[in-house]
C-alpha cells in the first residue's frame, strides 16, 4: 500500500501513484499539522508533489531514492537554492 495512513503521520511506500493523489489530498485537508515521511518512497506523482506544494506538510523523513531526495525534497522544505554552486558571486 502506497499509503500508510495515521492520524497526524502519514508514510508514502514504494511508488505513490495518480491512484493515491486523491486519498492523499482528503488526509491533508483534515490534518491540523500533517506531517510526511518519504524515507520508503521511490517514485511520487507528480500530482502528488503539487498536493504537498499546495499543503506544506512537515517532512519527517528524508527519501532514501537518491532522485527525490536531491531534486524533490528541496521543493517540500524550501530548502533550494544556489549555495553551493562554484563560481557564483553573493550580491
């Protein structure tokens, strides 16, 4: 099961489908603080990182899927940026 629901918590396993988005959109809506787990996730819909975007859960676990960890996980955090990049200059 893609899903593994619980009250606050929610974990996504394996690969989270067009199928989950819309179970995993009613969870948002109804948690007060929501928070995610990705650390079992390898593949996620992009229907479902829009989902995340739109509600902000707090990401409890980083992806073990070196893709989303290094592309995905940033967009969820708000931890992006161009900090470590050589050769660019701080204005």
């Amino acid at each position: 099961m893609p899903l593994e629901l619980r009250d606050e918590s929610i974990s996504l396993v394996g690969v989270v489908t067009v199928d989950e988005v819309e179970q995993l959109v009613g969870w948002l809506r109804t948690c007060q603080r929501p928070k995610v787990s990705l650390r079992r996730c390898n593949h996620l819909h992009t229907g479902a990182l829009q989902a995340m975007l739109l509600f902000r859960p707090k990401i409890t676990s980083a992806p073990k899927d070196a893709f989303l960890a290094e592309q995905v996980l940033p967009l969820l955090t708000g931890s992006y940026g161009d900090t470590g990049r050589q050769g660019t200059e701080t204005p």
